[in-house]
C-alpha cells in the first residue's frame, strides 16, 4: 500500500467516525426534545457556562461542573473497554460504544423516573433535568475523556481519572463514584456532608 493510500483510509477512517458521532448526538437530540428537554437554560443567561450547583443554571449550559464527571465517563469506559476487549476492539468501534453509552446515559438522566430519583436521593433537590445543550456538553466531554485516555498510558488514564474525583469532592462535594453510591443507595451522612450548612 502507498503511503498516499494510507493517508487516504485514514481520512476516510476519521470522516466515517465522526458521521457515526454525529448520528448518535442526532438521535440524542432528537430523543431529549421528544421529552420536552428545553435547549437552553430558561433562566435567561446565555453564558456558555454556569459553576454554581445550586442555581437554576446548574445542568442547563454547555459547561458546568458536572462536566468533570463525564471527562470521567470517557476516561472510565475506555479503561473498562480496554480491560474487557484489549486490542480485539479497534478504537474507532471503541469510540462509537462509548458514544452509544453516553448518549443512552444522557436520554435517560432525563427521564422523569432518574429526575425523581436524583432529587428524593441526591443533593440535586430541585434537579428538572438537563436542557439538550448541556446534555450535547456532556457527550462532547466523554469524547474528550476518550481522547485524553487514548493518548496517555493506561495507568495514567486510571490517575486521571482519580484527579478529577478528587478535584470533585474538594469544588462541589461530589463526583461521579458519589453520584452513583447516592444513587443507589443514599447514605445520610454522605448528604448531610455535601449540604452547605
């Protein structure tokens, strides 16, 4: 093969990748507006961003806090791929599995069952769910997790994903592994100590 022939399938490998990636966001999207997910924050600011957890910003911008944990997903699911895989899965289908899963995620975060449960079991006591730009934020973050995790070792992918659980706790008192634990079962303590006094 010619080296102009390779370059020529690996263009083609890209454009077909990231035609998937934008299938799956389409579909995403389409399925978060079918539940009446509004776009954009309704609180009236149209920054790109919001830091503040308890405003009525938090999960309505592209960035928020939140954004650690899905770097997180990223991060967690091309280890996990890895572990399960090795190199029988090419990291083109690797890509497309964890868009698939994040986008899954994302759809049903936002069903009013997994709204209810965030807010009878986590922090998120006035959570209504993510409007759709915060939700294409968060895939677009897993994507980066992905990314970063490819280009680092794999032990490094593991620390990084560390970091940023403990860059969590100490900015917001939660995190992903925290999110979860709450999420299935609800420690009391663990509440109170994310609750600002």
């Amino acid at each position: 093969m010619s080296s102009e022939s390779g370059i020529q399938g690996v263009e083609y490998n890209i454009r077909a990748l990231l035609s998937a990636l934008a299938i799956i966001a389409a579909v995403m999207v389409g399925t978060l507006y079918a539940q009446n997910r509004v776009w954009w924050c309704e609180a009236g600011d149209m920054l790109p961003w919001s830091f503040d957890i308890w405003s009525p910003h938090n999960s309505q911008h592209v960035i928020d806090p939140y954004s650690l944990s899905h770097l997180e997903h990223g991060l967690g699911l091309y280890v996990l791929l890895r572990l399960l895989f090795g190199k029988r899965l090419s990291y083109t289908c690797l890509v497309i599995v964890v868009a698939v899963i994040e986008a899954s995620w994302e759809v049903i975060e936002n069903t009013e069952a997994v709204i209810q449960r965030y807010r009878e079991a986590t922090i998120s006591l006035d959570y209504s769910g993510d409007s759709i730009i915060n939700s294409l934020g968060d895939y677009a973050s897993c994507l980066m997790g992905v990314a970063i995790a490819r280009r680092v070792s794999f032990r490094n992918a593991v620390i990084a994903f560390a970091v940023l659980e403990v860059i969590s706790l100490f900015w917001i008192r939660d995190s992903l592994l925290i999110n979860i634990v709450m999420l299935i079962y609800p420690v009391d303590a663990i509440r109170n100590w994310q609750t600002p006094a």
